[in-house]
C-alpha cells in the first residue's frame, strides 16, 4: 500500500503541464572570401592564355564604340594638322616682322603695314595673264612696287612664280620726279593711305603707259580726285571674298597688344581668330 506523501508527490506531478524540449540548431560559420595573393608571374602558356583573353575581350567590344573611337582619332589628327598649321603661318609672320629702321623720306610710322600673301595669291591669275598677253613667261614678268615697307612683297610674289620684284627702300616721288623709275611691265602696290600718298599714286599710274594693280581701301573711288586721274582708264574691280589682314611692323599698329578687339569684344568672337593684332580677353 502506497504511503501519503509518495501519493501526493504523484498527484503534484500530474498537475505541472508537460515541457518540450527543441533541439539546439548546429551553428553555422559563415567563410569570408579568400583573398587573392600574389603569385608567380605567369608564363608560357599561362601568359599565352591570358593574352587570349586580353585579345578575345577586345573583340568582343562593340562595333558602335569601335567607329566612335576611329572618328575621335581621325578628328585629333585633323586638330593636330590644322594647330601646325596656325603655328607655321604665326612663325612667318613673326620673321616679316622685322624691326623698322628709319626710311630715307617723308614717312608715317602707322603706314608701315605688310600686305598678307592672300591678296598676291588672289592677284596672281591676273599677272599670269599679263604676262601671256606680253608674250613672256611669268618668270619674266617685271613687277615694280614703289612703296617699300620691310621686304616681304618680293618674298611674296617669288613664292607664287614671280621673281623679278623691284621693291627698294627709296623714295618713288623723288625717282619719279628725275625720271629714273627702274623698266617694269606692271605697277602692282598696296600704298600707304596716309597724308596724300593715294592721290599722287592715281595721278601717276593715270598718265602712265604701263599696266597697274592698286590695293585700294573701298572708299577711294568716291573721292574727288579719283575720276579725274583714272577715270578715262576705266579700270575694273577685284574684290574678295573677304578682308586681308595687314601686318603691322611698327608704329601705333603694332603695339595694340593691350588694347581690346572691338568684335571680340562685342560678340566673343574675332572673324580674324588668332591672326588678329588686338586683344581677346573675357574679362
């Protein structure tokens, strides 16, 4: 027979609720990655495979950035061309401007402006044509320029086919008053526009017998001299597509360096880009 306590013990017992147990999860260790060590140089045909891929990788880029990458190349060498071009052009104008040295007569230091290789080249036609009409080769052709400035008309002109060039540092009113011009087929000169050195040169080429090319300022034919001394002639007109630049060697024109270009300036931009004599600044 069972005793009390060990019946009441039994009865406790009975009455707790029963509890589970889980099992415990096994823990998981997560692994880093493993870091890449350096090892050997690969060689033979490692590196033979690698450059496979290197190669394979290249093909595989696709044919739009391909034609992309050809276009930006051929526009850099154009840049290139065209910046070696400025340069050499800045370089032959820098040896024109030669420092000036006094000239034995009258003249005014502002006058003193090189006329650009581009309205030789655009006058060079007509020479040529003069000088079939004289039946001579352009090798033959005299060519006098009375008004001397620092020598580049004759470089000029030698560069276009025209070698005999008179063009001296001497004065063409006192030459022309002793009848001593040098023989020329042709008067070709760009004057200087100060004082009345244009209207002498009209009254002189209008009683002359030898042909005569002006580079003149577009204002000339309206003056009251003008048809008095050439009209009868009837001469015609070139005119180009647009301004030649003039080289200043001396005077006020050729220390503009500080004083500002009035189109760039006004627009940000100068028709005669790096050519020009004034200054482009944006402030």
């Amino acid at each position: 027979m069972a005793k009390p306590e060990q019946t009441k013990s039994k009865k406790r017992a009975a009455e707790l609720p029963e509890v589970q147990v889980k099992p415990e999860l096994p823990v998981v260790q997560l692994k880093s990655k493993k870091q890449k060590t350096a090892g050997p140089v690969p060689t033979g045909a490692a590196a033979k495979g690698k450059t496979v891929d290197k190669e394979k990788k290249k093909k595989a880029t696709p044919p739009a950035q391909e034609e992309l990458e050809e276009k930006r190349q051929t526009i850099e060498k154009k840049v290139t061309v065209e910046k070696k071009k400025v340069t050499k052009e800045k370089k032959e104008t820098q040896e024109e401007k030669v420092s000036s040295a006094a000239h034995p007569f009258e003249w005014d230091p502002a006058d003193d402006c090189e006329t650009s290789l581009q309205a030789y080249k655009d006058i060079a036609p007509v020479l040529t044509k003069l000088a079939q009409k004289l039946g001579k080769p352009k090798a033959e052709l005299r060519i006098y320029d009375p008004y001397y400035c620092q020598g580049a008309v004759p470089k000029h002109l030698n560069k276009l086919g025209f070698p005999l060039v008179y063009n001296k540092d001497e004065d063409f009113y006192a030459k022309l008053d002793a009848g001593e011009l040098p023989p020329h087929d042709v008067l070709l000169t760009s004057p200087p526009y100060s004082a009345t050195h244009v209207k002498k040169l009209l009254e002189h080429v209008g009683q002359s017998k030898v042909p005569w090319i002006l580079l003149l300022p577009d204002y000339v034919h309206r003056k009251q001299y003008y048809t008095p001394a050439v009209g009868h002639h009837n001469p015609f007109f070139l005119l180009p597509t647009k301004s030649y630049q003039y080289m200043a060697v001396s005077g006020s024109r050729a220390d503009n360096t500080n004083i500002p270009c009035r189109h760039f300036e006004r627009s940000g931009e100068c028709p005669a880009g790096d050519a020009c004599m004034f200054l482009h600044s944006k402030g």
